[in-house]
C-alpha cells in the first residue's frame, strides 16, 4: 500500500519580482516555494531537542560570547512567532553552531516538501543560512544537498544592498523571512540502509559561516551575512511537519478487508482499490472525505468475494 501526498505550494505576493538565479524566489513572488507559519500544511511541530552547541560569535571569534538570552533551546519548540516576543523568541546557534530537534509526531516522504525550517530574518535579504540533516536513529545523519550561486561576500550591515537573492539557494535553511519556513524534501536523499525516510526522527540545524569557508554540495564557497554579532550566525525559530506516516494497517477475514490508518483534520482523504498494482485505474472505495484527527477504519466488505485486491490511500493538503 502507498500514500501519496500532492505538492503543497504556498504563493505570497501579488506580482513578479526580477528572478536572478535559478532557484525559488522570495516571498513576495508568487512561484515562491515557501510556507507561511499560519499555513495549515502543517501537522505538528518540534516537541523537544538535544545536543545544542552554540557556536562562536563572529565577530570577536571566541565561544559562547553572544547573548545568553537568545541561548534557550526551548524557544525553538512548537510553532513560529508563539510569544509576544517574536521575531526575537528563537534560539541563536552561533558561528558553526547546532541543535538537534525532536518530534512526537514523525516526519515521512511524501510528494513534495515533508518538513520546513523557519528563520528569524527581517527581510528578503539578509539571509542568515544553516544546513539540514535528518536521522531516523539518531545515529547516523543525512545532510540535505545545498546549493548556492552567491558570488561575492556579504556584509552583515548593511547587508540589504549586497546581500542573499533566494534565487541563488537552494537547500539552506535561512532562505526566506521571518514568518516563512523554507521547505525540504526527503526525496533529495539518496536511499540508504542507515535511514528510514518514512520514519525520520531528528533534524540537526548546523550554521555555517558566511565568509566563504564552507563549501555547498557542489564544492562551492557559502556567503551570507558575516560577521555578525549579538545572534551570530543562525537564528532558529521553529521546525514543522508537513508529511507524517499514515500508518496504514490492513486486516482481512470472511467478512472483508478493514483498513485502519491516522487522519488529521486538515487533510481530505481518499481510498482507492485496484486489481492489480500496474493498473492505472483505481476505483475509489468511499467519496473522498475529511479527516477529524483521529484513526479511520474502513471495511471493504465486496473483497471477499475477490482472490486479489489493493489499496491505496491518499491524503490532500488543504488549505
């Protein structure tokens, strides 16, 4: 049995903005690929952490020198902007600092973006960027492939006249403002023995130093805002699910086949049947319908009567 899981694309703006590289605009542009904090795409966000290790400030070079207020992990738990604080509410990771989130509820590939990393940043500009990692054992971790076309070095102030176009990243988180998380696909993963991608439990954020040293996947030097200080380096607001195993279980006897699987109530479900797995007509076995948030069952009493037959069950973002 398979899920499948449509593309959720969010569009902010009203017109088009110069497009300089080739990769997904800013906010304001409507092929913008990314999520607004509010977006109900979101099924659960990050429950807990481990392993925070701050950084250095960028400016003066030594560690743990920046603002111990901004050094409270706690504050990247849960959804974006969640106190009257924000855009100030977030955990600061210094100069090639980390932290690693966990989550109640498991990320899952689905059909476009799974998870999205939200940032602190002011504008379209000034653009402070991290790399992703996942696991699935908290063991062995998978960083996301980066790319970036950032030819020149970026001042921190003021970094809106020479700063990061978002058409030139791809794969960092960082790439968009405040209040708009930058997606990320499981599917850019190679498959590997070493990580479940239907069941990834952590998610390491690791800031990179903007002044060119660190390298994107294709060897290339990384720029954005350096030095800075007071939160130097990445300012991590939230991380949301989008994709969540639908823990499909299925259960046969005289009667029929049951189907049992989670809903959550921003998703439209549909369950579909075939007689074979190359088929490419699927017969829906109820109306499509909503869920409520918690698990469904369903019988398919004519299966009986059939020697072989499959399911599929699909869920729809909605919006």
């Amino acid at each position: 049995m398979r899920s499948l899981w449509p593309i959720v694309l969010l569009s902010v703006g009203a017109c088009l903005s110069a497009v300089a590289g080739p990769y997904a605009p800013a906010v304001t542009n409507p092929l913008t690929t990314a999520y607004a904090a509010t977006s109900t795409a979101f099924l659960g966000w990050a429950t807990g952490w481990t392993n925070y290790v701050p950084g250095i400030d960028e400016k003066y070079d030594e560690e743990y020198i920046f603002d111990p207020a901004n050094q409270h992990p706690n504050k990247a738990l849960g959804s974006p902007g969640c106190s009257d604080a924000w855009p100030y509410d977030i955990i600061t990771l210094g100069g090639g600092g980390s932290i690693t989130l966990t989550f109640d509820l498991l990320i899952a590939d689905g059909g476009g973006a799974d998870f999205a990393v939200f940032e602190n940043s002011l504008d379209d500009s000034f653009l402070e960027l991290a790399w992703v990692e996942v696991s699935s054992d908290g063991v062995h971790y998978f960083r996301l492939p980066a790319y970036s076309l950032t030819d020149h070095e970026v001042p921190a102030f003021p970094a809106r006249t020479n700063g990061v176009d978002a058409t030139d990243v791809h794969g960092l988180a960082g790439k968009y403002r405040a209040g708009y998380g930058t997606p990320f696909d499981l599917a850019e993963l190679p498959d590997s023995p070493l990580l479940d991608k239907q069941s990834v439990r952590f998610v390491r954020i690791v800031d990179l130093i903007g002044d060119g040293r660190c390298r994107d996947t294709l060897n290339r030097p990384i720029y954005d805002p350096y030095p800075t200080v007071g939160t130097p380096g990445f300012d991590l607001d939230a991380v949301g699910i989008i994709h969540a195993p639908l823990n499909v279980c299925c259960t046969a006897d005289e009667t029929g086949v049951a189907l049992s699987f989670n809903t959550w109530s921003n998703r439209t479900y549909l369950v579909q049947w075939s007689d074979s797995l190359c088929s490419a007509r699927w017969t829906n076995l109820v109306a499509p319908f909503a869920g409520n948030g918690e698990p469904h069952v369903l019988l398919d009493e004519s299966a009986a009567e059939c020697p072989t037959r499959y399911y599929r069950v699909r869920a729809d973002g909605n919006r």
